[in-house]
C-alpha cells in the first residue's frame, strides 16, 4: 500500500523471489558478500522491500536510513555503520 488512496501494487510470492534473486545478483555483482554491511536510502517502495530481503539472501547486514535525513545526517550513518554499499 502507499501513501495515496489508490496506490497499491499486487505482487505473488513467485515475482518477489525472482526479484529478490535478481536483486542479490546484482550486489554479487558489485561485490557484496556475507558480513559485508549495505545502507539503504530509499522511500516506502516495493524495491526498498527487495533490497533488505535480497541483502538477507546474501548474508550481508542492511541498515535501512529513513528518506527525509540530510546528506550530512546520511554520510553520518554510513561512516558509522561503516557500509561497503549504497542503495538509493
């Protein structure tokens, strides 16, 4: 559900797995392995939902920074956090 009245998306278990799937192949990719520590920088949307569950598949430790903070607010949390990755 979104913010709006109306907004929704309808998505099956099926489609969120292989997004999920897809997704952790990317931070493969990138170079993103278990243990590694990932920030995340997005609104209440279905991708921000793929990226932690797809952060999960790898073993890799996701903080999820709120969309409202500052850039000085968010180069804080990912100093110390100490993260390898941005997700935005």
């Amino acid at each position: 559900e979104g913010n709006e009245p109306g907004d929704s998306t309808k998505i099956t278990y099926r489609e969120l797995l292989h997004k999920v799937c897809q997704f952790a192949n990317v931070l493969r990719s990138q170079g993103v392995k278990k243990g590694d520590r990932v920030s995340i920088y997005m609104p209440m949307i279905l991708e921000l939902i793929v990226a932690m569950l797809a952060c999960a598949r790898i073993g890799a430790l996701h903080s999820v920074v709120f969309a409202g903070f500052s850039a000085d607010s968010l180069c804080e949390r990912i100093l110390d956090c100490g993260c390898s990755l941005l997700i935005t």
